[in-house]
C-alpha cells in the first residue's frame, strides 16, 4: 500500500512533464527559427516555425488525452507560442521582404507580433468560456504557417520580384494581425464526428490529401495554410449574405420594412 501510494506522484510528474517537454520543442524551434533568420537562412526558418507548430498540436492533444492539463502549462505555452508564432515569423517576414519599407516595414512587423500577443491574451481569458467549436479570431500557430509556408513557396514556385514583393507581404501581414484580434470565427475542427458509413468517405480524402501534399508540399502547405486563413471571412460572408436574402421576400422586398394594413 505504502509503495503504491509512492509510486503514484512520480507517475503524475511524469505525466505533466510529456506536454511541457513538448512546449519546450516549440520554444527551442522557436528561438531556431530566430537565428537562422539572422543568419538569412529564411527557409530554414519557415519550416522551423512548422516544426514548432507540429510540437504545439501534439503538447495539446498530449495534456488532453492523458488529463494533465494545469495553469503552468497553459502560461507556459502561451509564452512559446509568442515566440515561436509571434516574434520568429514577424522577424521572419521583415528580414525577408518588409526590411527596404523602413519604418513602415517595422511598423507592419510590430503589429503582427502585438496582435499576436493580444490574441493569446483573449484566448487564455476567455478559454473556459469559448465555444469548443469554433475559435474567435485566426489562431496565431495558423497565421504564422500562412507567413512560413508562403517563404517556402515563393523559393521554390512563385519567385515574386523585388517591386512585387514587399507591397504583397505588407497587406497580407496587415491582413493576418487584424484577422487574429478581429471577432470572425474560424472552425476547431473539435466537433468532427466519423460515425457511420463515413468512415470510408474520411479515410479517402485523407489518403488524396496526404498524396498531394507529399507529392508537391511546396504548393499545397501554402493552399492549406492560406484556405483556412481565409475560412473565416468566408464563412462570415456568407452568413452574413444568407441573412441579408433571408430578410427579404419573394419579389425582392425587404420584409422588415412592410407594414400592415386594416
């Protein structure tokens, strides 16, 4: 009994130490990315920071599966996420198209690290409280591989020009800091259901997706990253679309605005 009751606090701590372990992989990718920014390795960079992303799902999925989420944790992985999501691509995208803008490049990088760090900040607040299904504002992890994997696109397929360059990657980093405090919801994915017969169904897509990423991961990581950035504002306008046409009547007339007669 006595032996027992020893053995199961080491369990524990060895329990809680897998998902930090895990953030700590984010944090040293991270912090690699950073210095193969200073030394202009920038694809090395872009796929260190889709490392640190990889490290920052399975630290997630690893505290939930073996229940050991704690407050330590969620402020430890907060702060890895900043850097890893937050300082290393915003650093990344000025060093490699934002540095001939000047201030205004410096201005673009320091607004997506600070809406980055925001966005942490309203997540960890408002997590007990958020809906599983769905995420308030692009996650951070998401518009850092929008930043990284566009990097390893552009060296390898797009090649775009010096003039083109800077002028694209200032509005798509505007773009990114604003989705990332805006209210748009984005999908979590945490409500898939693979019941029934859709077992097969799933497994097919998964095996074509994985082969056209194997096939041209160039490409298609920068699809996927970009779609899902671009999910939210989507769905928004859609919504918002199906709405305004569902105020209105048969003859096109806004049903709010009749008014009845005796």
């Amino acid at each position: 009994m006595r032996a027992t009751f020893l053995k199961e606090p080491r369990r524990r701590r060895g329990v809680y130490l897998i998902p930090n372990l895990l953030t700590t992989g984010n944090l040293f990718s991270g912090l690699f990315a950073i210095l193969a920014v200073f030394n202009a390795n920038y694809e090395a960079a872009a796929i260190a920071i889709l490392v640190a992303i990889v490290f920052d799902m399975l630290d997630g999925k690893s505290a939930r599966w073996t229940n050991s989420t704690s407050q330590f944790g969620v402020e430890y992985d907060s702060l890895a996420d900043l850097v890893s999501f937050g300082v290393a691509p915003g650093l990344l995208v000025y060093s490699w198209a934002l540095s001939a803008n000047d201030m205004a490049g410096a201005a673009v990088m320091f607004a997506f690290v600070a809406c980055g760090a925001l966005r942490l900040a309203r997540f960890n607040v408002t997590v007990a409280a958020s809906e599983s299904k769905y995420f308030t504002g692009l996650p951070i992890p998401a518009a850092a591989s929008v930043v990284a994997t566009l990097v390893i696109f552009d060296r390898h397929i797009l090649r775009m020009g010096g003039q083109t360059k800077p002028v694209a990657l200032l509005i798509m980093t505007l773009l990114l800091a604003f989705l990332m405090v805006s209210t748009v919801k984005y999908r979590s994915f945490k409500d898939l259901k693979f019941g029934g017969g859709q077992h097969f169904d799933y497994l097919v897509w998964a095996i074509l997706g994985l082969m056209l990423v194997i096939a041209w991961p160039q490409v298609m990581l920068f699809v996927l990253a970009g779609g899902y950035a671009l999910l939210g504002p989507v769905e928004k306008g859609v919504s918002l679309m199906g709405k305004a046409l569902g105020r209105r009547g048969p003859s096109g007339v806004d049903q709010t605005s009749t008014e009845t007669k005796d």
